[in-house]
C-alpha cells in the first residue's frame, strides 16, 4: 500500500483542516482561493496526484474550474460524462466512485490513457451536492490501489465546502 495520509490523519488534523478551509470561503478572491485550500487540505488528509474540480453544466456536460495540472487538464475544459456509467453514478446517483485500480480508470473516463500516463491508476470522485442538486465532483487520482472506503468519510466534509463556489 503507498503511504497514503488519508484516513490515519487524526481527527484533530481533519478537523484542523475543515477548519481553515471554511474561514478560507469567507476571504477574498473566490472561488480561486477556496479552491485551492481544498486541494490544500484534501492533499493533507488524502493525498493525491491529479486534482480536478468540475462544474455540472446540464444533464451531461461538465466544466473544469480547477485543476492542479493545467498543462494536461486545462481549467474551462468541458466533457460530457453524463451519458456514461460513471455518470449515472456520480451525478445522478449522486454517490462518490472509488476506482481502485487502472481497469476501473478505463471503465470510468475516456480520457484514462493520458491518466494513465500521468501515473494515475485509482480515483476518488465526490459529488459536491445541494438541495438535491449535483453541482459538481471532486476528482482526486493516485497510484494503483491507493484510496480506500475510508476516504470517502474523510474527504466528503472538505468537498461540501464548495457548495458556494459551484452554485
């Protein structure tokens, strides 16, 4: 197993982190700067390679607003992920999707060969959610096999904090 931080970080540190990222939201310049204390504070408690944030746009279509790679994944790239699996799963299930491995990247994104050659071979995607609504995910990939079911309980808190930013 990489060693991940994700769930062994003490409740004292997610609490920490939650913390500064809602003070964060109540600064100036969003949703730039609340973007990045998530990735911040997710990096911290969960790890992760490639972080993107996407807007939902219609039923299908979605938005990149943040990524941590502009080079591979450029911010206002749009896509449609609703017609797939995935994003019966995400966004209209409005439940998150663990990817363990290189097989569940290529069942979720077309685009899994240029993460694949990124070095990313699992995935978490959280759906940021509000008044029954999908506004967006949080897509955070790693090494093959590197997140876990208990990642999903620590990053939901931080994803949530950008219903303001997404709505």
């Amino acid at each position: 197993m990489p060693n991940a931080p994700s769930h062994r970080a003490s409740a004292a540190a997610q609490s920490a982190a939650l913390h500064h990222v809602l003070r964060v939201g109540a600064k100036a310049g969003q949703p730039d700067t609340l973007f990045e204390a998530v990735e911040a504070a997710l990096a911290e408690v969960v790890g992760h390679k490639l972080f993107t944030v996407l807007q939902v746009h219609s039923a299908d279509e979605v938005e990149r607003l943040y990524t941590n790679m502009p080079q591979d994944y450029p911010v206002k790239g749009r896509k449609r992920m609703g017609p797939t699996p995935w994003g019966k799963h995400v966004l209209d299930g409005q439940e998150p999707y663990l990817g363990r491995n290189a097989e569940d990247i290529r069942w979720a994104f077309p685009d899994h060969e240029l993460i694949e050659s990124l070095g990313c071979r699992s995935t978490l995607n959280i759906p940021v959610l509000w008044n029954g609504r999908t506004l967006g995910t949080v897509n955070m990939l790693h090494e093959e096999d590197y997140y876990q079911d208990a990642d999903i309980e620590v990053a939901t808190p931080l994803v949530q904090a950008l219903v303001p930013a997404l709505s």
